[in-house]
C-alpha cells in the first residue's frame, strides 16, 4: 500500500477468512487484517512476490484484484485495482461486513437481471474427459450459480451446457461462473 493511499482510504480491521489466488499460490488461504477501498493487509505464508498480480477473496467481500504491494513478517499487502464504481461498491460491502447488516439489503440493483432456471445440465472442466451432472440455478448475461456435488477450483475453465466460463466462487452446494464474453444465456436454453 502506498502511503498515499493509506491515507486517502479509511482502513476497517475485520476477522474475516480470505482465499487468493497468485501466480505463485493457487488455492491459498489466510487471515483479513484490515481492508479499505485501496487495499487489505492478510496473514499469511505466501510465496507472491512484490507487483505479482492477486485475486483475492475475503469472505463476504467477494472478488478483489490487484497486486502484491508490501510483504512483512507473516503477510502481505495488496494494493486494489479498482474503478471508482468498485471502490463505491466495496464500500458499501465493508461497511455491511462491519454492521452485520446483510448486503443484500445494501443493493439498489444488479447490473445484469439473473433468470430463475433449475435447468438440469452436465458440466465438465477444461482438459477433462469427465462430465459431471449439475442444475442450471439462475443465469445473466455475465454468469450463472450451479447446483453441483462436484466443484471445479476457482478459476478453472468449465462448460455447463453450452456455455463456457471461469469458475468464480464455490457456494454452499456448487459454484458460480462468470461466462466467456462469446457466450450468451440464450444457448444454455435453445
């Protein structure tokens, strides 16, 4: 974090559980030490190096990019990068992290209406000849959740349907894809 920003973004201590994702840690985890719209410091035993690119996810808070800014003694700093609307929107789910307030209340609206499927489908992960049974949740045009028993790492490449995305966030029985630019919700239904 620069000492610009430090001073430029109020920073809100929380104890929130946090998966990342660096060129040099796949799948790992640590501890949120505080976090503001510039930035978070987390404990952790990464092996990211300072200006490594991060994709972070705090619990509650969901996706966060940015890079390694300052590492210190059991943990690392990573600067956002993040458009002012993002900066506006993780505000808001901060503040609704340190309130208990669920965010869902906190929205005005989505960007992209989600459409209510429970659509039986199979999915399979890039590189795999395996398929795997699923249901359809609901859909947008940038994603979908996924009702599945099995559940690709975040960041694999799946197809569900026809329909081809990254896998974003695990949820409580599947996971969630944000699709592939070429793709739209009408294939998954014709």
């Amino acid at each position: 974090m620069t000492d610009e920003n430090r001073r430029q973004f109020e920073r809100t201590e929380i104890d929130l559980n946090v998966r990342f994702i660096s060129k040099e840690d796949l799948e790992a985890s640590g501890k949120l030490l505080d976090v503001s719209e510039g930035g978070l410091a987390m404990a952790t035993e990464s092996s990211a190096n300072i200006g490594d690119p991060v994709i972070a996810y705090p619990e509650g808070l969901g996706r966060l990019s940015g890079v390694v800014k300052r590492k210190f003694e059991g943990g690392v700093a990573i600067e956002f990068e993040l458009s002012e609307a993002q900066r506006t929107y993780l505000k808001k789910r901060i503040h609704s992290a340190v309130s208990g307030v669920p965010y869902i209340r906190l929205l005005e609206h989505r960007a992209h209406k989600r459409i209510s499927l429970n659509l039986a489908s199979e999915a399979q992960e890039a590189g795999s000849n395996e398929t795997f049974q699923c249901e359809i949740v609901d859909i947008s045009e940038t994603g979908g959740r996924v009702r599945a028993q099995t559940k690709p790492a975040i960041g694999a490449e799946v197809r569900v349907g026809s329909l081809k995305g990254l896998v974003q966030r695990h949820t409580a029985d599947g996971f969630a894809i944000e699709f592939n630019a070429a793709a739209t919700p009408v294939q998954c239904c014709a």
